[in-house]
C-alpha cells in the first residue's frame, strides 16, 4: 500500500498565512539563567508583563494582561 504524497502547498490555503513577529516580556522571583526557561516558566511567580507583536508588517501592538484579545 502507498500513500500518495502532496507539497505542503497542495494541503494548505497558503493564501491564509500570516507571518507573526513577538516579544514577551515576564517577570518572576526566579532567575531565568540560573533556574532555566522550564523552571521558569512554571514557577506561580511568573507572569507575563506585556507582549508586543506586528502581523505580516502591521504597525506593532501592545497587550497587557486583562485586555482583550486582539482580532486575528
């Protein structure tokens, strides 16, 4: 039995693809580079201060904890 192999063009709607640049900036009791990024990251202490991010070149955005959530 075969199974009939297609490019990732042929299964996806590349028109729908949007290139996504972000920045997370956190903050916590723990060190990130004594502890590393795992330890870090699961820590309570850790919370998210803002995340900055641009789609496809748009002018770049802010969200902070307890706003909504940006439209796609």
């Amino acid at each position: 039995m075969s199974i009939e192999q297609k490019p990732l063009d042929k299964l996806f709607d590349l028109s729908a693809v949007k290139l996504v640049f972000w920045d997370l900036e956190t903050h916590s009791c723990l060190n990130v580079t004594q502890c590393g990024a795992y330890s870090y990251a699961l820590d309570p202490s850790t919370d998210v201060h803002f995340m900055s991010f641009a789609v496809d070149g748009d002018e770049v955005q802010t969200w902070r904890p307890g706003d909504p959530v940006a439209a796609s």
